[in-house]
C-alpha cells in the first residue's frame, strides 16, 4: 500500500515557467488537499477536494490552480512560478470530509521541494 | 482567519518530561489535532482531541479546553528521537467543509 505519492520530489525552476506537482492516493481517500512549508513556518493551506469535481481554495491559493478529475489524483498546477513560491509542497488526504472532524488525522506524502530562481 | 500560537523552540533532557502549550482563536472549531515532523520530513498525526479533556496515547497526551481556547500536548521519558518540531492544529468548518490549520511549531531539542 503505497499511501500517499508526490512527484517530482525535487525541482528547480525559472521564474515564469509552470509546471505540476502530482499527488496520487491508494487509499480510496475522498477528502485530498495541499500545503506548502516554509522555513520556520508550520503548513499553509493552498487548495483542497472533498472529492472528484470539488475544490476549494485555501489560506494562500493565489498562482496556483488544482483540478479533481479522479479520486485518486490531485494535480497542483504554478502557472508562472515566482521565487516567493520556493517551498516545500505537502499533498495530504483523509477518508472523507467527516473522518477529519471526528479524527483530526490527515494523511501526508513524503513532499516536494521546489526551487524558483 | 485563524490563529494559533506555540512556542517557538523547547529544550528537555533524555528522561524528562515536557509539555508544549498551544492557544487558538478560532470560528467554527471542531477540534485539535497534534503532528510531529523530523527535519522536514512528512508530518505524521500524534493525537486529537475533539472534546475537553486528556487523551493519552503511550508516553504522549493531549489536552484540550474548549472555553479556554487552549490544549497542550504532553511528552513523558523523553527520548533522543523525541527531537522533532511538533505542530497543533485546529480543525474548523469553512462553508460546507472542514479544514485543518497548522501553528508554526515547537522545535524540542533532547539532550543527553
């Protein structure tokens, strides 16, 4: 049981060039979201999915789009990277909307750790 | 918005006992949650608490007080791989869904 899969992770970047992080669960989990971490900070909140064909956008959504065609995967998309965008992206997932309010457990990936110069 | 408040570093001994405090202020509040991290790695969920009181968990607990706003989490017979940043996080309603806000962290050090 694989979990929770991020790719690349590791990627440097130009300013202004895109490009998308994948996010792939095995576990059947409706609820997906993402985060980014920076140095010092605790995780932000950019967009989350309480399921195929829902999102929603989170604390810093801005420059970046998401889309849910599949339970399984939630792509995060930068249009136009920025070096402000250097971080460490976290893709997390639960079972459902409910199991986190009555768990409060998320299920993370190992991370992806983008570089715009 | 949302907005906690924790410790920014913790130091304990091997053995010892330590307790990160984190305080909240947030609408639509169903709960608090607790992670650990090593050195960047992926957070891993510790413990939550959905109503007052302490949870215990092996050698951690967690507390919560609701018409405080406040929650702790507790650590016992530190040990060395007890070095970690330990995040709270509150899980609220935003509209129709639920979320989960992180603080920025406690870094606990353990010494020999």
């Amino acid at each position: 049981n694989a979990g929770v899969t991020q790719t690349p992770k590791f990627q440097v970047l130009k300013t202004g060039q895109s490009m998308t992080l994948q996010c792939a669960q095995d576990m059947n989990h409706e609820y997906m979201s993402w985060y980014r971490q920076d140095p010092g900070m605790g995780l932000r909140l950019i967009h989350y999915s309480v399921g195929a064909g829902i999102t929603d956008q989170g604390e810093v959504p801005n420059g970046y789009n998401v889309s849910r065609s599949t339970t399984e995967d939630f792509p995060l998309r930068l249009l136009s990277a920025a070096p402000s965008q250097t971080s460490v992206y976290f893709c997390a997932s639960n079972p459902q909307d409910s199991y986190l309010a009555n768990t409060g457990e998320l299920f993370f990936g190992e991370g992806s750790r983008l570089t715009v110069l | 918005g949302q907005s906690l408040e924790q410790p920014s570093e913790v130091t304990a001994v091997e053995g010892a006992i330590v307790q990160i405090n984190c305080t909240y202020q947030t609408s639509g509040f169903y709960g608090l949650s607790w992670y650990q991290q090593h050195d960047g790695g992926a957070p891993t969920f510790l413990s939550y608490n959905g109503l007052d009181g302490l949870e215990e968990t092996g050698r951690f607990s967690s507390f919560l007080s609701r018409s405080d706003s406040y929650g702790y989490l507790l650590l016992q017979e530190l040990q060395m791989k007890d070095s970690a940043s330990y995040f709270c996080a509150v899980i609220w309603t935003s509209g129709s869904a639920r979320q989960l806000t992180f603080g920025s962290g406690t870094q606990l050090t353990v010494l020999p």
